[in-house]
C-alpha cells in the first residue's frame, strides 16, 4: 500500500511541475485557472532560486521507507528531472535558470493572454 501511495505521490509531482511548466496554457482557454496557476508559478520559482525541497519529495521518500524501498537523496528535480535533462548534478546556478525557464514561459503565455485580453475591449 506504501509504494502505491509513493508512486502517487510522484505522478502528483509530475503533474504540479507539468502544471507549472505549461500551465498557462490552460488559462489561455480558462483565464480563472490563473487563481491556481499564478500561486503555483511562484512557488515553483520560489523552491527553485532559494533551493528548497518541495514538501512531497520528503512525503514520497518516507512511504517508499515504510514500503521496505529506498529513499533517494536529494530533490525531485535531482532525482527524475535532471537526469533526463542535464547529465550532471543539480547546481544552484541551474536551479536559477530552471526558474527563469518557468518565468520566461509563463511571461510569454501570459503576455499572450493581457494582450488578447485588451484587444476584446
């Protein structure tokens, strides 16, 4: 039962930071997404320049220990996310650009979704 609710745990990770990357494009089509997508935008930038660890990595890491699993070290980004984009360790410089990453996109979408807004009135 543990390693299912870790694994769930990390699908809704996924999700959140699936949520946060692209996010705005949901709010292209449901501009009250914004309510959820904007909070959600900050503190992914917010864990990322200040280095933090999101509260689910050390969730998903105490039911893998109580299935009988190994926890890992680090933080979800370390651990599923960067091996797939840079072959070498989280650093706070790439937490940083991460972060700009997150802000560059969303500011686009964004700026999109303003100015579409102003050309209706």
């Amino acid at each position: 039962m543990y390693q299912i609710l870790a694994d769930s745990v990390l699908v809704l990770h996924f999700l959140f930071i699936a949520f946060v990357l692209g996010g705005g494009l949901l709010v292209l089509r449901r501009p009250r997404l914004a309510w959820l997508h904007l909070p959600a935008v900050a503190w992914g930038i917010v864990v990322e320049i200040m280095g933090w660890v999101c509260p689910l990595t050390p969730l998903e890491n105490h039911l893998r220990a109580l299935a009988g699993a190994n926890a890992y070290s680090g933080d979800f980004v370390e651990r599923y996310c960067l091996p797939v984009m840079y072959p070498a360790g989280l650093t706070p410089q790439i937490q940083v650009l991460l972060a700009g990453v997150v802000l560059a996109l969303n500011g686009v979408i964004y700026a999109a979704l303003i100015r579409a807004h102003w050309r209706r009135r």
